[in-house]
C-alpha cells in the first residue's frame, strides 16, 4: 500500500474531526514545532537584506518625489 500525502491525510482522517478536535490538533501540531524551526529570527541584517532594503527604499522615495513633481506641475 502506498504512503498517503499530508493532503490526503488531511481530507480522510483530520476533516472528519469535530471543529473542536481540528482546533486542539492544530494547537498541538504548532507546540511541537520547535521555536526557531522554521524561521531564522537572526537579529543582524546581511548584506543583501541592507542592499534589498536600501533599494526598495530609495525606489519609494523617488516614486513620492516624481509623484510630487507631477501634482506640482499640473
């Protein structure tokens, strides 16, 4: 027989649950999720996060100045 998917798991066993058991089973899948298993909570920036953000900040800010540009010269 061969190994069911998580989709499949889920439409045959989880969603027949009472709404209540989904609720207590979806609060005990998160519990055992470890803290910092799935995402990098790193206080520092990289590089590429400062290049990213120095980008996407000067495009705003350039995107209000003409914005301002246009409203001032109509």
């Amino acid at each position: 027989m061969p190994l069911q998917t998580a989709e499949e798991r889920y439409k045959q066993i989880i969603r027949a649950l009472p709404l209540a058991e989904r609720f207590q089973l979806g609060a005990m899948i998160l519990r055992d999720i470890p803290e910092h298993g799935v995402v990098d909570y790193s206080e520092e920036w990289t590089e590429e996060d400062l290049h990213e953000f120095s980008t996407s900040s000067w495009r705003h800010v350039i995107s209000q100045l003409q914005e301002d540009d246009d409203a001032t010269t109509r």
